[in-house]
C-alpha cells in the first residue's frame, strides 16, 4: 500500500455536522485500509481569536504534511468556485509532492455555473471570450473549477471525479468520495 | 537580495486589459529591482481546448519553482473569497518553500463580507457560531479571508495587507502590491 494516510480537505468543517461527518470519512477511510485525517477545524473553533486561526491553520498543515495524499472535496462553495481553504491545501500538498485527488458533487461545469451566477442576461458570447457582468473572462475549458486546480491533480498523477448529488446532500453526500477510495484499493 | 524573482499570482488575467497589466506590474517589480512574471493564462489563451489549460496548469507551476517568492493579489472574486486559482497558487508557493505575500483591494472583514452576501435578513449571530443561510458557519476570526490563506503567509514569514481601492479599480490599483515592494528593498 504506497498510500496509507489521507487527509480529507473540503469545506465539511463549516456544516453543523462537521465532526459526525468528519468521522464518517474517517470511517470509510479504514474500511478500504487508509488512516484519514481530518482537518482540526472543527475541534479546535471553540474561540474566535486570531490565536485560534493561527494554530488551526499551523495543525491543517502538519496534518498535510503528515500524510501521503489528500482527497479534496472540491464542491463549490459560496459561488461558483470551490471553498478557496480546501483548494489552498491543494496547491500546498502539491507543492509537497503529495499525491492528489478530488471530487465535486455538482457535475455543472465551471463555465456555466458561472454564467448563472455572474453572467448577464442574454446569452454567453462570443464562444472563446465569455466575459461576466463584471467584464472578467470565464474560463471556457470545459473543466470543472478554475483550471490550476484540476490541472494541478492531473499534474500530481491523480484523479478528478464528479457526481451529481441532490441539493440538500451536496457536502454530505460521500458517493464519489468512496468510488476515489475505491480507485486506490 | 534574497528575492530576486516574484512570481505575480492574481485574477489579473481575467480582466480584459491583462497584458497591460502585467506589464505594469513587471516595470513596478523592476523599478525595485526585482523581476516579476506573469501567469501565462493572458498569452496562452488563445483556444479553449482542454490541451490548453494543462499547458497553462503546467506553465504556471513552473513559472512558481523559478520564482524566490509570489505577491497574491487576494482581492474577493466572484463571491467573498479569492480567486480560487490565486489561492492554488499560494497554497502550491507555500508547499514548495517559497517566501509568500498579499494583498486585498477590499478592506472589509471576511465575515461581513461573507454574511453581507450569504446572509440571511436580521442580525448575525450568536457570536461565535454565525452562520450563513446554509447553516455553513462564517470564519469569525476578523481575517480577511480563510484562515488558511492569511495563516499560510503568515507561517512563511510574509506579510498581508488590504487597501481601501475604489470599486471600479478593485482589480487594477497597485497601491497594496507597491506597498509591498516597497518593504522588501
């Protein structure tokens, strides 16, 4: 087994659930072999002192550090794009080497979920210079966020995957996040 | 000199005048005596074909293993947080060693900024448990984004600030990035 600790990035730190949820992944983790660290955030955010954010922030990094991959769940989050923490530990873990993955429970492509949330009304145009309300270019590369982060898992030799979970389920819903477990075993 | 080249991360690259400024942040770079390069994404986007973004994914990173540090422009994008790809960036700069600063346009707290777009009507609160109308809970630690951004530069030595820019120049005044050249001479 060349990849026994995995860290659990993804914005499940913020859901009222977070630590049953975290120890959800924790177990589905030891059920195909793997140790899963899950972020400390959710233990530690008794306070709310810039001491605080600090050490969560020195502790989510060691963890990193500590293990062989991270799987990133990189649904999006408070618009269009990922929760910008958990793609922060991406870039980090590549940065280290560490091997990646990722996953989104919303299938939409990155374009067109922008569009909804930013474009203007009317229809995109013209295809290879989509720009937003604000006249900032749309990424048009059929990807599912912006492309460093998908780039950077294809980059590390890993896997990107998608599913469409329904609405109220999009951060609990662990479908794709077992069938990447399920790619390592 | 210890840093001579800085990598210049920043959603610059969406806004229709990318080139030139990218060049305007180059010559400040020079004028303090150190060479600044630009993501690629201006240069290259020319298609939009898959191919494409893995060329830029790959250009990218390995304009940042050239660099001795990287300058983020962290300025909310499409929502409260960073630009996703910026926040990548960092996260990978800070993997690999790098000495690391930023910046924001926009001086407001994160949570205001977060609760003033994903709010629910009414007051916030309670303090320490504020929540948006997802029920998912808003970093209350007086930051100016995730945690793990400004924690990260932190931990790598660097420095932060914000700058109160006009809305129509939110994602083209350089006061903060000059501010920022100007302490490292």
């Amino acid at each position: 087994m060349t990849t026994a600790v995995i860290y659990l990035a993804g914005p499940e730190v913020f859901l009222p659930n977070a630590v049953a949820l975290g120890a959800a992944k924790k177990a589905l983790c030891q059920r195909y072999g793997f140790t899963g660290l899950f972020p400390l955030d959710a233990e530690l955010e008794a306070g709310d002192t810039t001491e605080l954010a600090w050490a969560i922030s020195r502790g989510n990094e060691a963890l990193i550090r500590q293990a062989d991959r991270v799987i990133a769940n990189l649904t999006p989050f408070r618009g269009p794009s990922a929760d910008v923490g958990t793609v922060y530990e991406l870039g980090f873990a590549r940065g280290l080497g560490k091997q990646l993955m990722g996953y989104s429970n919303d299938p939409t492509p990155f374009a067109n979920r922008t569009w909804a949330q930013f474009g203007i009304t009317g229809e995109p145009g013209p295809v290879g210079d989509i720009r937003d309300r604000d006249g900032l270019k749309i990424e048009e590369f059929g990807l599912h966020d912006n492309l460093m982060i998908e780039g950077g898992i294809r980059q590390a030799g890993g896997l990107f995957i998608s599913h469409n979970a329904s609405v109220n389920d999009r951060y609990t819903d662990l479908t794709a996040f077992e069938r990447l477990l399920q790619t390592l075993v």
